[in-house]
C-alpha cells in the first residue's frame, strides 16, 4: 500500500460530494447579478449571497454529521 491511505468506498462518503455545493452556488454570478427582486428593500444580489452562506453552512453541517463516527457504547 503505497502512500500511507487505504482506499475504501462506504456509502457514507457520498455524502461529501455535497459540498461541492457552496463551492459552486457563488461562482454563478450570472444568476444572481442583479438588483430586483427586493427583499425589505434589500437588492436580490446581497440577500443571494447571503442565502448561498446559509446554503453552505447546512451542507457543511449535514455532512459533518453524517461523516462523523457513531459511537459505541
């Protein structure tokens, strides 16, 4: 076994390809570079991004939680 990691595929790790996710989203500009619609008077491009950190911050959460080890006991 050559550098030092064993490969293993579990089911469980498919989980990770959601973080590509909040990887993508905010490269999109096209899709969120413009002022309307308003949200409480705020343009649609800040409270996009806003929901692109949101976005991110359940994905990461989701497969942290999903990733870390039961416990036995």
């Amino acid at each position: 076994m050559r550098g030092g990691y064993a490969k293993r595929s579990t089911p469980r790790m498919s989980w990770r390809w959601l973080l590509v996710v909040p990887l993508v989203l905010p490269l999109l500009v096209t899709f969120y570079n413009r002022l309307e619609p308003r949200l409480w008077g705020v343009p649609f491009f800040y409270w996009a991004q806003m929901a692109c950190a949101l976005i991110a911050m359940v994905a990461i959460t989701l497969v942290f939680q999903l990733e870390k080890p039961r416990r036995r006991g």
